[in-house]
C-alpha cells in the first residue's frame, strides 16, 4: 500500500482527493497496489467533508510518519508551498505538484534534491492543467532536438478572451466568472500580467532544451492592454487575437522565451482555442509539428493530472523517475530585441501617414470608426526596436506580434 498526503485542500487539493477515493479500484489496478489518501493538511476546518477524520493542522505529522510515501503539493505560491516541498523530499516522501510558481522558480534546486533523496519530484499539472505536456515532451520527444514551443497556456485569460469577443462580457465581468469556476490564481493579476503562462512557458523550456530558464528572463505581457478594438481590428483582417507563450532555441543555443497577446490566423488551430482550453505546439527536428490540446486548467481536469504523477511513482515504488535540467545563468536566454515578425500596430495617425512609413502595410478598417486613429498589418517582418523606430514620433495606442 502507499500513502499519500494532500497539502492545501482548495480548487486542486480536493479534486485530488475526488478523483483518488473516487476511483480507487481502477487506480489499485493500474499502480499495482491501494494508494490511500492518510493526511490532508489545510489551515482551514472541513468539519462536513466526507474526509473530515484525514485533517492535520502541523505539516511535522506528516513529515515524521514513514508511512507517507507522497506528498501532493496543492497549496500554492513559493513560500511555505517550498518549505514543506524541502521537508517533505529531505524526508525522504517523493513530491507531485501543480504549482507552476514554485517549479518554474525553484525546480532546478528541488529535482536535484529529489535525486539527492532518490524519490520523485513531478509536475505534469503545472502546464496545461489536465493536458499531458511534461512526460510527453520529456519521454515521447525525448528523441527530437526540440526547436520551438508555443502555445496557450493560461485557462483563465483565454475564458476572459472568449467571454468578451463571444458573449460581450466585460473584463471584470468574466475575470469574476473564471474566479467562480476556480480557474483563475489567488491573485489574479498572475493571469491576466501573463506571470502565469511565463512560468509554464519557463517550465517547458527548462525540459525541453535543457537548462533552467529564469521568469525574470522572460519578457511578458498579459491581456490587460488589450482592447475591443484591437479585437475588432484583428477580427477585419481574418485574425483572432490569443495570449501566447513562447520559447524558440536559436542557433547559438540560448533560448528567446516570451509571453505577449499576438494575432492568430482563424485558420491555425490555435484560433479556435476557446474558453478555459489550452494548446501547446511543440516542434521538433524530427516529428515536426506536434499539438497538445484540453482543459487548461479547473478542478477536475488538474487533479487527473496530479494523480496520473501519483500513480506514476506509486507504480515505480524505490525507482527514482527523473526529471532535471542543468542550472541557468544570463547566457541561458537572448531576449526578444532580435526576433523578427509581422505586427499589428494601431496608432494615431491618418491612413496615409501609416502606409508611408510602413511601406506595403494592410489597412484595416472596423466597424465603429477609430477616431483619428489607423490600424494595419505590416508586411515587412521587423525587430520591435525597427517597428517602433518607423513609428517614431506617432502615438502608438497597440502593438501586437503576428503569428505567421
Ligand atoms: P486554492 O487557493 O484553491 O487552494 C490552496 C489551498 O491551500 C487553500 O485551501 C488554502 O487555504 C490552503 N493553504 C494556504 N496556506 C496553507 C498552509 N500554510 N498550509 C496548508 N494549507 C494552506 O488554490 P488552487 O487549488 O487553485 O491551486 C493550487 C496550486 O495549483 C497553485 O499553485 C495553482 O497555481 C496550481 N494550479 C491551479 C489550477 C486551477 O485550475 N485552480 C490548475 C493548475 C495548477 P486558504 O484558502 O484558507 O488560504
Ligand atoms: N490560473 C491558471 C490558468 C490555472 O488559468 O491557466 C492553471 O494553471
């Protein structure tokens, strides 16, 4: 038999302990013996929770019982989230996450004490919620020289998208939505700043070229610049506008990771992406182009990835399954002022004034007339530094990256 421990019983925590009682015959089938739930440990009382008698307050219940062979991190953030993720790998437990905040700062460090310990520490719920990205990427690719990754990778940004273009909500109206059905982070400037999907993107490309990618070395934008009009624009020229995290290797091996909203042809897969879902395209020297696609994030679908990694290491009881890339350091990233693109820019300008700085730029025109403003798309493919050069002097009320 193995134990197991749930730390934090909110959104994720309690579908973890759902979905581990809820299917507890065909889980015992497919790891090879019963995986019962021991502790919970949550600040809060759950007196009318139907595993009201698991509840511990003191983290050291756990960590001294040797019994507790897992510990399910759920409870969030980078600080006592990493104390107890410490104590627990120190104590010789193997650790399962979806903490995207915790890993993508400190995972470096804490694989490397995983196999100090010989135990396991796994995250396949940090990206994407309930879609398999992680083991995919790091044993089903494992033969590719991994070339670029992007994606959507926030649930809640992508609902607020949706729910504003779709159904007229405004922001504050669908950021309250994605709340409700527990999607969005404890502060959820995480998500709409983009710090959420900078720390998945950092995640996937600590796996997939192999060094650690710091957050702060990722420039990122989020969604709240983004508004009715830009929509409107994109939508004139056949485009939809997408938060998109993004990691490209090049040539001299450093990675140029970023998070910012870009305009997505309505024929890529990636436009028609909608609500909480999530896709994450992955290319590799090899296979080329592979998608991964679901339910990036919600209670449920999180937890089926919390608890495939739990029956994971249940099954591979005393075998360490290792997940770990080297340390990083400032030549580990490049930064964006050398990437290359088409752009989307509004600015104050007449029409004429664009297309002459912009040679060969698309005009676009929406339905409600932009009040001294014009739009296009350029044709050019130009660095941010050479856009905003050619713009010099002009108001530029919105500057977005194409995705071609
Ligand atoms: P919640 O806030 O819903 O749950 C966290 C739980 O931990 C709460 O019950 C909280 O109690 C409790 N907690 C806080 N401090 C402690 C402590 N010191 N000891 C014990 N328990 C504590 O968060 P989520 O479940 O949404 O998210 C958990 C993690 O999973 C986060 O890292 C998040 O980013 C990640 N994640 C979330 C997804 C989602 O869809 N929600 C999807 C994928 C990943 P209290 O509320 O009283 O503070
Ligand atoms: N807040 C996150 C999101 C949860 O909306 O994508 C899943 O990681």
């Amino acid at each position: 038999m193995v134990n197991v421990a749930i730390l934090g019983f909110g959104t994720v925590g309690s579908g973890v302990a759902e979905v581990l009682t809820g299917h507890e015959g065909s889980i015992e089938r497919k790891a090879g013996g019963l995986i019962r739930l021991k502790y919970i440990l949550d600040v809060r009382d759950f007196p009318d929770s139907p595993f009201a008698d698991r509840f511990v307050k003191d983290f050291a219940v756990i960590e001294s019982d040797p019994e507790v062979d897992i510990v399910v991190e759920t409870i969030g953030g980078a600080s006592i989230a990493l104390e107890f993720t410490r104590r627990a790998l120190e104590a010789g437990k193997s650790v399962v996450t979806s903490n995207k905040e915790l890993v993508a700062t400190c995972g470096y460090e804490l694989t490397q004490l995983a196999r100090e310990k010989g135990v396991c520490y796994l995250f396949e719920a940090s990206v994407g919620g309930g879609i398999p990205i992680i083991r995919p990427l790091s044993q089903c690719l494992a033969a590719n020289e991994i070339l670029e990754i992007y994606g959507i990778l926030n649930g809640t940004t992508n609902y607020i998208l949706t729910r504003m273009i779709r159904a007229g909500l405004t922001f504050d109206a669908a950021l309250a939505e994605a709340q409700e059905k527990g999607y969005a982070e404890r502060d959820p400037s995480a998500d709409v700043d983009g710090h959420d999907a900078c720390r998945k993107i950092c995640i996937l490309a600590d796996i997939a070229f192999g060094r650690h990618i710091s957050p702060d070395q990722v420039p990122t934008q989020g969604i709240t610049g983004v508004t009715l009009a830009d929509v409107d624009y994109a939508e004139s020229a056949g485009k939809k506008i997408k938060l998109l995290g993004r990691a490209i290797r090049g040539e001299d091996g450093r990675v140029c990771a970023y998070v910012a909203p870009h305009l997505v042809d309505q024929s890529d897969p990636l436009a028609g992406v909608e609500d909480v879902f999530n896709a994450i395209s992955v290319r590799g020297d090899a296979i080329g182009d592979v998608m991964f696609y679901g339910r990036g994030a919600g209670k449920l679908p999180t937890a089926s990835a919390v608890v495939a990694d739990v029956i994971d290491v249940a099954r591979n009881m005393g075998h360490r399954k290792a997940l770990s890339w080297e340390p990083g350091g400032p030549d580990a990233a490049c930064g964006t002022d050398g990437l290359k693109s088409r752009w989307y820019v509004r600015a104050e300008a007449a029409a004429d004034e664009l297309r002459a700085r912009l040679p060969g730029c698309k005009l676009l025109a929406r339905r409600e007339s932009g009040g001294g403003e014009a739009a296009c798309l350029t044709e050019e493919e130009l660095t941010r530094g050479q856009m905003e050069e050619r713009l010099a002097g002009l108001n530029l009320r919105s500057a977005l990256r194409v995705l071609d």
